[in-house]
C-alpha cells in the first residue's frame, strides 16, 4: 500500500490501515523537503512521479483539499497509464 500526501489527514489514514493490518510501503509527497521524514511509522520515500516505480501496489490517497487530490488524481493516472 502506498499512502500519498504527508498532511495532517494523513495521520487518521495511516492508524487505519494499520489497524487493519496494511503494509504501508511509504508516503509521497511533491514537497521534497518531507522526504526522509516519518509519519506514524511510515517513511515519506519520494515524489509522486515516483510511484511509477512501484505500480504494482494499492494507492490511497490521503489529500485534503478536493481540488488538489483531483489533480494528483489525475497526475497519477496519466504517469502511471501512459
């Protein structure tokens, strides 16, 4: 499972998936100065365009503002499903 976004709501989506036994493999962020970071155990590892390295997993996306998770959305989509 990859968890995108180190915000704030984050925090609720990551206790969850943990609670109910998840892997998460990590956290991206488009904000480069988190990576490294730690959010309840789980390790901020890159930039969304990263994730193509890893596409073989579940997405959750954890954004807050609609119109911001619409365009990672649609980022991912594009990136992912060339």
């Amino acid at each position: 499972m990859i968890v995108l976004s180190s915000s704030v709501s984050v925090k609720l989506i990551i206790n969850i998936l943990q609670k109910l036994k998840y892997n998460i493999l990590g956290l991206y962020d488009d904000n480069i100065n988190k990576h490294g970071n730690l959010i309840c155990g789980s390790k901020i590892i890159g930039v969304i365009s990263d994730i193509k390295d890893n596409n073989d997993t579940n997405l959750v996306c954890a954004i807050g503002s609609n119109t911001r998770r619409k365009e990672i959305i649609n980022k991912c989509k594009t990136e992912l499903n060339p």
